[in-house]
C-alpha cells in the first residue's frame, strides 16, 4: 500500500473478494523524515500515514516493512551507475523487478502469504493449459502493463492486480469516496520517487562527478564542450551551449553519449530515427516462444506513455573477438516497421502480442536509420 488511491482501492478490493489481507507499506527513502510536495515522491511520512488510514478503514492489518538499503543497492545505486555508463534507466522498471516483485515477495512467500497485490493497472489471464499471461488493462490511457514487464512467469503466478478491469481512474476515485478513503482525491505521484523535486541533472551531479570533454558531430568534429556527459540524454536539444550554428540553421540534438571517452555526439533530428534496436538483458513474461529464433510479428513499446508500434523479434546469436578469442551471446532483436525516436540505450523495450505481454529487454544497442553520409548528404 504506497499511501495512494489504487493500492488502497485494491486492497480493498482483494477483501471482498475473499482474500485475507494484510496491508504492506514499503519504506523505500534513506531519509525516513522527507515529506511528499504536492504530486511529487512517494513512500514518504505522509504516503505511510495514508495508507494506515486507509488499511484501517477497511480492518486489516498493517505493517510498514523497511527496504530502504535493498531500494539504494538494486534501484538508486543502479540508476546512478547506468547514468555514469552513458545510458538512460527505467527505475520504475528496476523497482518492480527487484523490490516488489522480488524483494517484497519473497519474504511475503517466507511468511506464508500466496501473492502480492498491487494497484498497478494490469490484468492476469490464464492460457487453456495453465499458464498465466500477462495482459494490458481494459483502460488503455491508463495502462502500466509496461512497467510490470520484467515479470518472470514464476512472479505472475504469486502476483494479483484488482484494478485490471476498471475502466477508468475517475472511476476508483469514486469507489474511494464512497468508501470514505481521504486518499480519494490524492494527486497522483510522477516523476522519479528519490528525486522528488524533479531536479534529475542537478541531483546527478552530486553523485556523478562532472568531467568536461568535446562535443562531436557525428563525423567527430568538435563543435564545443560541456562539463559532463552524464547529465545529456539522446533526444535533448535544449542546454547543449554549442557556439556554432548547423550549417542548415536547424538545431542538433544529442544523438550518442559515450562515457569512455567522455564525449556527447549531436546531430540532425532526422539522425534520431532509429531502425533497429537489441539487448543481452531479456525475459520473457510468462511462458517463452516455442521458437524465438524465428523472426516473429510483434509490437513494441519503448516509454511507458508511448504508443505501442508494429515490428518483427528474434533471439539472434551473436559473437565477438577479442586477441583472438571469440565469446558468444544471445540478444533479443527488434526491427520496428517504421523507425523508432528518442530510443537510448538502456531503456526498456517491451515486446507485445496483441494485449499480452510477451518479454522485454534492456536496450544495448540501436541503429540509426539515417547512415552518417546520408545525414551530411542531407544538410549539405
């Protein structure tokens, strides 16, 4: 229970339906006395207090569980390093792998409870032989089938959502009111939970000392400097302070971040169109593809908010040779009929067949559909 309107509506929920229900609050913050701004952070003082109020309303018991040092190793510590390694994390997508649905469920399994219920807005179906499936919410435009993608088929089976079939959020506010919750009417929270004022560039520098280095352009002219990498995202235009203008007169975006040279690469909007992308880190949410090496239609959704899009998957081989040695690896492949934008290594590529969610990977690699000569051909 965070302390917001759906966890206390699926709380409740799960009572009526005849579940024995004890209500969790996750202590997540290293510094237990922060205190929630409007719509930004969570597992604060107040969100606990909320979620008391709420679990006592519908007579179950309470229990505030602390896994604030497991949050910082597997969550923020993590988050850190992928931003250090040039990359872009999800630490929605981290926290639900390690902490709620790992963390949290195996000491609620320890203690003998069968599942954990959330009020994550997301159905559970079960297939003819038994299987269980993870599937979109019937209300689309507030779907988070996204972030529970990293799920294991092993975590569906002990995982229960109430909120799957509502068809709105206006509508669990009304069951809230109704059932006299003073959550009812709480903004939702937004933005990254450990970052609470939205600060993320400033909050990184703190904890990853900047480093100036070049600016490049994409046939590694050195356009200007900046005072650290770590704080450039692919897709950002704004706060490049590159002097010189494009010979076009259109302005660059950040198209690579490369750590281990401490160099941020722009470029051409039109260089941001991305033809394919792949990742080592994947799993398959349920039971995997009889055969995915065979290249397979699916879609896939690379944001939270973003719209899923056709494309074709496989598990492809790869290998690499290193002094003469050669090591091979798996990847997860995706081809998007129509070029993707904004994709940066290390978010989250969620694979889907229809409403089901079949996999994800974490993002390694992409491709430019635009080759370098065809961008300078282009803007020449």
């Amino acid at each position: 229970m965070s302390g917001g309107v759906d966890s206390a509506v699926a709380a409740a929920r799960a009572v009526e339906a005849g579940h024995e229900v004890v209500g969790v609050h996750l202590a997540l913050s290293r510094m237990p006395g922060t205190l929630r701004t409007g719509s930004r952070g969570c597992c604060t003082v107040e969100d606990s207090m909320d979620a008391q109020r709420a679990a006592n309303i519908i007579g179950i018991p309470y229990y505030v569980w602390d896994f604030s040092e497991r949050f910082k190793l597997d969550v923020v510590d993590d988050f850190i390093a992928e931003y250090a390694a040039g990359r872009t994390p999800n630490p929605c997508m981290r926290c639900n792998e390690r902490i709620k649905f790992a963390a949290l469920l195996e000491k609620a399994l320890d203690l003998g409870f069968d599942a954990v219920a959330t009020g994550h807005y997301a159905t559970i179906l079960t297939d003819a032989d038994g299987n269980r499936e993870l599937h979109r919410a019937s209300a689309w435009a507030k779907d988070q089938s996204y972030v529970l993608g990293v799920l294991t088929q092993d975590q569906l089976a002990h995982s229960m959502f109430p909120l799957g079939a509502t068809p709105s959020k206006a509508e669990v506010r009304a069951e809230a009111a109704e059932r006299g919750f003073s959550v009812a009417t709480k903004p939702d929270s937004y933005d990254i939970c450990f970052i609470p004022d939205g600060d993320t560039r400033g909050w990184l520098a703190e904890r990853v000392p900047p480093a100036t280095g070049d600016i490049l352009d994409r046939d590694g002219n050195t356009l200007g400097r900046h005072e650290g990498a770590a704080a450039f995202t692919v897709g950002q235009r704004k706060g490049l302070q590159i002097g010189t203008p494009a010979a076009d007169g259109k302005p660059r975006f950040v198209l690579e971040v490369r750590p281990i040279t401490n160099t941020v690469v722009v470029g051409p909007k039109e260089a941001l169109a991305i033809k394919e992308i792949a990742g080592t880190k994947f799993t398959w949410c349920g039971v995997a593809p009889e055969h995915p090496e065979i290249a397979f239609d699916c879609d896939v959704q690379i944001r939270a908010h973003a719209d899923p899009v056709p494309a074709v998957a496989q598990l492809v081989s790869t290998s690499s040779t290193t002094d003469g040695s050669t090591t091979g690896g798996v990847e997860l492949r995706i081809l998007p009929v129509e070029p993707l934008t904004g994709v940066a290594p290390g978010q989250t590529a969620v694979v889907y067949l229809g409403t089901r969610v079949l996999g994800q990977c974490t993002i390694d690699r992409t491709v430019s559909a635009v080759p370098v000569d065809s961008a300078a051909a282009a803007h020449a």
